[in-house]
C-alpha cells in the first residue's frame, strides 16, 4: 500500500471507556487515524471493534475520554452532528431501504447536502429540482465509480448480498465523507466479491482521498488493505503499528492470529 502523503491527525481516540453496566466494551483506548490512511481496527469477536465505531460516531456515548475531530475535541456526540461534521459509515449488516432501487438508495446518502426545505423537495419545482437534478448527477457519478450501472433501477431487496454491500458503499460516498467508517465490508462475501470490494476500498481512498477506518477478519484482506492496524482485545488495545509489525506481535498471535503469519 502506498503511504499517505500527510501525518495529518484526522480523528484522535483519547482514553475512552465504555461499559454496559457490569460489561467493559472499552477500557481506556487511545489511537489516532491520520488524513488519508486506510487504518484497520481488529481483534477477537467481543474485543470491542463495532463499540468503538459506535462511539465514533456517536452511537454510543463514552463513560470516560474524549475524541478530538478535524480539530474539535468532545466527549460525545449525536450521530447526526457526525453526520453532518464528515463521517459516514456502513454496518456489518446491510442497512439498506429493501424497497427502493439502488440508485434511490444512493440518493439517500445526499439528504444532508440539500439545502431546500421537505416542502420544495416535495414539490420538485424550481430551485428544488435543479437541486435535485445536481445530486442525481453526483449520484449518477458514483454508480459509474462502483460499476453497478446494470442493477441502478433495481429494488435492493432483489439483488445478491455482494451488490447490497456495494449499494450501501455507495450510499456513504454520497454523503462526501471526510472519515468512512466500514464494519466488516467482506462479510458474508465470497472469494469474488472480496477482491472486487478490496478494489473499490482502495480506489476509493486513492480517487478521493477518503480516509477509511475499516473493521475485518478477514486478515488477508487486513494486511493488503491498511496502512496501518489497531488491535483490540476483551476492550482494551494490545498493539498498534503497520501490517507487518501487528503480525509479528506475540501479543497479537497469543490473542487472536493462533500463530505467526
């Protein structure tokens, strides 16, 4: 993988606990993701990985730390304000409108850019629907970025779980993301379907420098994608470094890899 051109700190996790009355999610984590990077958050089902996306992006509510975001630092936030400040995310399980097409689906992820109130929208009259007209040719953008031209008009619902995923990475780049969020983005996926998203993963960071905070298990896929990984373990982090360092890393084999890669 090729170096992110800045050390720039994008997002910086500051000591952040998390529990579920006697359950400790988070205990006491710190990490930053620098500005453009591909940086890969693993470790053992139950380690925490999902709590610490969910935290994030305001999901969940932190007991102690702070996040510092493009400068601004908080101890929480609504996933809205997320939203809103330059973080978009996909889930481990397809969160899709089953109804609505592809490309509507797509169009969803514009809702926080548009500027006309519901009422105009609704009436899809003057400036409304020039809005509109400019969105849809955004959207139209990234359906020819994801290659999914064939399936634009088609309900998701009937689409393979594989096109679903990338329904739902596109409806996150329409929200023009500063931070991508991606929980388990292979699950579920066969060997096909692995390669075609690890591809789209990698453009999307190198064709608009999005940087991309992803959950995996897949550590193949880890070690080809990142930059950089964080590893979790029972809530707490046990190491942090490139591929190579993390996969030497006799905590991490003891923990999670079984034995050295």
């Amino acid at each position: 993988m090729r170096a992110p051109d800045t050390n720039e700190i994008l997002l910086q996790v500051e000591g952040v606990s998390l529990a579920f009355g006697g359950v400790k999610a988070l205990r006491d984590v710190s990490f930053d993701i620098r500005k453009g990077e591909i940086r890969a958050i693993i470790g053992p089902n139950g380690a925490g990985k999902t709590s610490m996306l969910n935290v994030i992006n305001g999901f969940y509510h932190p007991n102690h730390g702070a996040i510092t975001f493009k400068g601004r630092t908080r101890a929480q936030m609504q996933p809205f304000e997320a939203s809103r400040g330059g973080i978009a995310r996909t889930f481990q399980n397809v969160a899709l409108f089953k109804g609505m097409s592809a490309l509507d689906n797509i169009m969803a992820g514009r809702t926080l850019k548009m500027r006309r109130g519901l009422l105009w929208q609704m009436l899809r009259y003057g400036p409304a629907l020039a809005e509109e007209i400019e969105h849809r040719h955004r959207v139209e953008e990234i359906i020819d970025f994801l290659e999914i031209e064939a399936i634009r008009k088609v309900p998701v619902a009937r689409l393979p779980y594989g096109l679903q995923k990338r329904v739902e990475l596109g409806r996150a780049l329409a929200m023009e993301p500063d931070l991508l969020l991606l929980d388990e983005p292979m699950a579920g996926m066969n060997l096909e379907e692995k390669e075609d998203m690890s591809r789209f993963i990698i453009d999307v960071n190198n064709h608009y420098g999005t940087t991309i905070a992803l959950i995996e298990h897949d550590m193949a896929v880890v070690m080809d994608l990142s930059h950089r990984v964080a590893v979790l373990d029972h809530g707490v982090k046990i190491a942090d470094g490139t591929p190579d360092e993390v996969k030497e890393n006799q905590a991490v084999i003891d923990a999670y890899l079984g034995v050295a890669h």
